[in-house]
C-alpha cells in the first residue's frame, strides 16, 4: 500500500477532449466516452479503475446498484446502500474516500489493492439521482477536492 499526495490532474483537458456530439448520444454512450477518456488520460496518474453504477429502485437494497461502463478490469455488481457508492447515492452527496478500509464493513472491496475512493452521485433534469461516477486508486489519499470538481466538469460537459 502507498500513501500519495494526490496527484495534479488536467481535467479541463478531458472534458475539451469529448466528442462535440456528445450530449446527442444515449447516456450509456455519454457514459462509455467519460469512462475511456478518463482511463486514457489518468490510468498512468494515479487512478486503478473508473465506472458508473446505474440505480434500479425496484430491486432489493443489496442489489440495487448494477455496473455501467468502467474500465479497465471487472467489478462488483450488484452492489448493496452500504458500500461508498450507495452511500454517494442515498446521501446526493460527493464521497471522498482517504482509506476505504478504515470503512469497515461500510467498504465493498471489489479489488483488495484500491486504498482511496471518490464517488460522485449523478442526476438527471429533474433532480433525480439515477447513479454514481466512481473512481478508485491503489494509492492512499489519491483524491481529494479538486479531483472531486475535476471529474464533475468532464461529467457536466459529457451531460451527465
């Protein structure tokens, strides 16, 4: 396990890098451009995995989050309300995530070696939260505010 400061991201960069067309595609495809994009331009900068998880309400509570779009190896789904994610999702708010292990049983370890988290909650026109933006790194403390406002600028600019 590492312990980083976290590292400068350029996330103007990426939000300019999406396809102009972008907010015309279906939100499956807005959320497979972010995903490759971000990947592309920070899977050598300190993040280990990025992927949305999609709500369904209708399902139970421990199955409720099902994965969308991520890169780039597999991940838990469904996910239960008590991980980070659903934590994002039921409190509408931004999760940063120093150390998920110190969560306890509060932390749905997907890869053992992720050691920071920031989960960023998704809303539609309406107000309505339909998912979660989620980013992990094997390095401790890899995140923090300005990665938080990075990633919703390339979120806002993709429409999601």
């Amino acid at each position: 396990m590492r312990s980083a400061q976290p590292a400068v991201r350029d996330y103007a960069s990426i939000a300019r890098a999406l396809p102009s067309d972008i907010r015309v595609r279906s939100r499956q495809q807005r959320m497979q451009v972010v995903v490759d994009a971000v990947w592309d331009a920070l899977h050598e900068r300190g993040v280990s995995w990025v992927g949305f998880y999609v709500d369904h309400p209708d399902r139970p509570d421990d199955q409720r989050l099902i994965l969308g779009p991520r890169r780039d190896k597999p991940a838990c789904s469904p996910l239960g309300m008590h991980g980070v994610c659903g934590q994002t999702l039921r409190k509408r708010e931004v999760m940063i995530v120093r150390d998920p292990a110190q969560l306890g049983l509060n932390y749905i370890a997907c890869d053992p070696r992720d050691r920071a988290e920031l989960a960023i909650p998704l809303f539609d026109e309406k107000g309505n939260c339909w998912g979660v933006f989620d980013v992990d790194s094997w390095d401790i403390g890899a995140f923090d505010q300005r990665d938080a406002a990075g990633f919703q600028e390339v979120l806002r600019a993709a429409g999601l």
